[in-house]
C-alpha cells in the first residue's frame, strides 16, 4: 500500500533542492536545482515533436550512461530553436553547475520551459547558478517546484512512501505545465526522484508504464511542445534488495511511482489554461486498448465537445462525430454515452433524459464521460482491461484564448 508524504521531489533519502530568481523573469523564481548525495540511475522520455530544444540534445547525451547527480531547470525561456548558440548555452548550464557542485559535467541534466526562439541570457543564469548551489537543502522542494512553472497557476508535487520488505521507499516528483498538453508528452516538464536500488532495466520499464498511463493519457489542446520531458533518479540510499524489471517488488514500486505520475498529469489538466471543469473519458469494450485508447483521445481532444463542456449544453453529437473520426472499429448501433452516470445516447440513438440534471451534471467542475462501444461479447473482467482506457482533459474557455494572444513574448 503507497502513503501519501510531504517533501514533493525531495521526500526520498539524498536528495536536495533550491531555486532563485536569477532575472530570466521579473520576480518570480526561474531557476531550479535537483541534487542527489550520490550519483543515480537515471532514465528520461522526451518530446516526439521532431523539433527539439537544445536541452533534450544535451540531456539525452547525459544520459548514454544510465547516470545522473543533478538536473538543473530553467523557465521563462525554452533554449529552443536557438542553433549552436542554444546547445553551448544548454551545456554550459550543465557545466556551471558540475563545476558548482564537484561532479561530472555529464552527472547534470538541463531543462528549460518558456519562449521559444530567444537566446538564454547566460550571465544572469550563471550568476543564478552559483548563488543557488549554497541553498540546496531538502526544505525547498517545493520551491524548486514554483520556479519551473510558466503559465501554470498551482504548484504540482507529489510523494508517497511504501514499505518494500524490511526497507521504506520514497518516490517524490514536481512537475510544471497548463497549456500546449497532448499525448505523447506536450508543454510538461516531469522530475522524478526515489530512494529505491533498482536496475537500469527496471527503472525504464516502470517510467515508460507510468508514463503512458499518465502524461501520454492527458491532453487540454492537443498542442505539441519541443522542451517535454520526464526525468526520473534512483540513487539507491534505501539500501533495499535490487529491484528488477520484473516480480513481486518490481509491482510494488510500479505502483508507487504510478501513483505519483497519474496525480502530477492530473493536476496538469486541472490547471489548464483557462480551464473550469476537470473532465475524464472513459471508452470500454472496443476492440483492444489501443483502439480504446485512440477513441478516448479523439474525443477528448476535440475542440466542438471541448467548448459545449464549457457551455454546459449536452450536445452528444460531438462525441459520436470524434468516435467516428478515429478511425477505430466501431458499430454505431451498439454505442451507449452516460455523461456523469446518466445514459444519454443507447444503441447510437438519443435517449429522452431529465434536462434539469443534466444540466447539473454539466455544471460539475469534474465531469466523466463514459462510452461503451459494446464490440466484446461480454464486459472484460476487472482485472481485464484490455478494451477500455481513460484519458483527462478539460473544457475550452475564452480565457484559454486570452492567454494564448497575449502571451508574453
């Protein structure tokens, strides 16, 4: 059983944190800083956007050798699009700040989120650096998790704690991102920090699981960015038996850090730029999962279905017109919709409903639409979910408008 704790990414044994204004913006903090006491094993996931800012470059690099002391994180501005200029600055980030801490320059990893296409101003960041290194303590978690949001208007951290044989183990995480969020990771940025001794094999396994159930399972635009990544270190200080790819501890640690991932994600879709309702499509019984999946996404990723959750008008039609679009196997006379537990489409035909709760339903901040494609001859076993998946998004305000004109440039 995974426990909630305090801490966010500083919870696990080892590791520390700070951040500081270091004047890529006017007050707030933009610099942060994550250190292990010891080198970790360390695996990430990046962008599918085919253009990529330079700190993937570097990072990616970094990582050739399963290892990492340190990741150090920007925001404000994206270091993307910016040539040879931009990946000496990314590396010279990762440079500052091994010379700052005593470690390997290829033990830091870089990050940056923000304007793309804008020179890093690196004497700020490399005063930044030096100033932050001496405030890294395990206290400012959640500090370093203020300093890499951008449009963000919450702070996202997490932990949990399980007790692995005779060993307690942490998995703490911070994570940024409310705009620009599509599967396959968008506009997000994710660190992930635990105690656990666990392998190479393992520690990738368990992120791309965790990933794909939670970053690659929400949108709120269905934009793309070219900064996204998700980091995870594992130091090992729990000093509990290896963990690999596979059994009993392996579940459990999947588990944990599932928990962390899925509530990061969702927090990012509950602080959707210009959201006001929190929304989950569930599709069962399709053919298989992937085909659930793709039908869950179109769904909620359509901008009509998007804007009549906004408007609180149950307009079915949109959800049946994104079913179709998707391009799975799919028999119109068979589809069920419940819209919050209220059947409100049987057999693909409009069902009569009580408008008054409906429309209360619609006025929820969280709303769940399910759809239940009916293509398997029986309801797949709890234990079986290979025809249904569920993706988070939110609804399509004015203000998401207003944000995305007049962001600052």
């Amino acid at each position: 059983m995974t426990k909630a704790i305090r801490g966010g990414i500083t919870a696990p044994k080892g590791f520390k944190a700070g951040a500081v204004n270091c004047g890529i913006k006017k007050r707030r903090k933009d610099l942060a800083l994550i250190y292990s006491d010891v080198p970790a094993r360390a695996t990430a996931l990046f962008t599918t956007n085919r253009i990529q800012a330079a700190p993937l470059t570097i990072t990616r690099d970094h990582l050739r050798n399963s290892r990492a002391q340190a990741v150090i994180i920007n925001s404000g501005n994206a270091n993307a699009c910016t040539g040879k200029r931009g990946l000496d600055n990314a590396r010279l980030m990762a440079k500052l700040t091994a010379e700052q801490l005593g470690i390997k320059e290829e033990d830091v990893l870089a990050a940056s989120t923000g304007i793309i296409g804008k020179p890093l101003p690196m004497d700020c960041v490399e005063k930044g650096i030096r100033k932050l290194v001496p405030l890294l303590t395990r206290k400012e978690g959640r500090e370093a998790a203020q300093a890499i949001m951008t449009t963000d208007t919450s702070v996202k951290d997490m932990a949990v704690k399980i007790q692995l044989r005779d060993k307690k183990i942490r998995v703490g995480g911070m994570a940024k991102g409310a705009g620009m969020i599509s599967p396959h990771l968008a506009t997000m940025l994710c660190f992930l920090t635990t105690d656990a001794l666990i392998s190479r094999q393992g520690l990738r396994k368990a992120l791309r699981n965790s990933v794909d159930k939670s970053f690659n399972s929400i949108t709120i635009d269905g934009a793309m960015s070219t900064n996204d990544m998700v980091v995870i270190l594992a130091n090992g200080l729990a000093k509990n038996d290896e963990i690999r790819d596979r059994g009993e501890d392996f579940s459990r640690f999947q588990e944990a850090l599932d928990r962390v991932t899925l509530y990061l994600a969702k927090m990012i879709v509950a602080d959707g730029e210009g959201a006001t309702k929190f929304v989950e499509v569930k599709v069962k019984n399709a053919k298989n999962l992937r085909e659930a999946k793709r039908a869950a996404s179109y769904i909620a990723n359509s901008n009509l279905v998007k804007t009549a959750l906004y408007g609180e008008d149950p307009n079915w039609g949109r959800i049946m017109a994104a079913l179709g679009q998707a391009g799975v196997e799919v028999d119109e006379r068979k589809v069920d919709i419940h819209l919050g537990g209220q059947l409100i489409v049987r057999g693909g035909v409009g069902k009569k409903f009580d408008s008054a709760k409906i429309k209360k339903i619609m006025a929820e901040a969280r709303i769940e639409i399910t759809v239940d494609l009916k293509l398997s001859p029986h309801p797949y076993p709890q234990r079986d979910k290979k025809g249904e998946a569920t993706f988070w998004t939110c609804d399509l305000s004015e203000d998401y408008v207003r944000i995305n004109s007049r962001y600052p440039t």
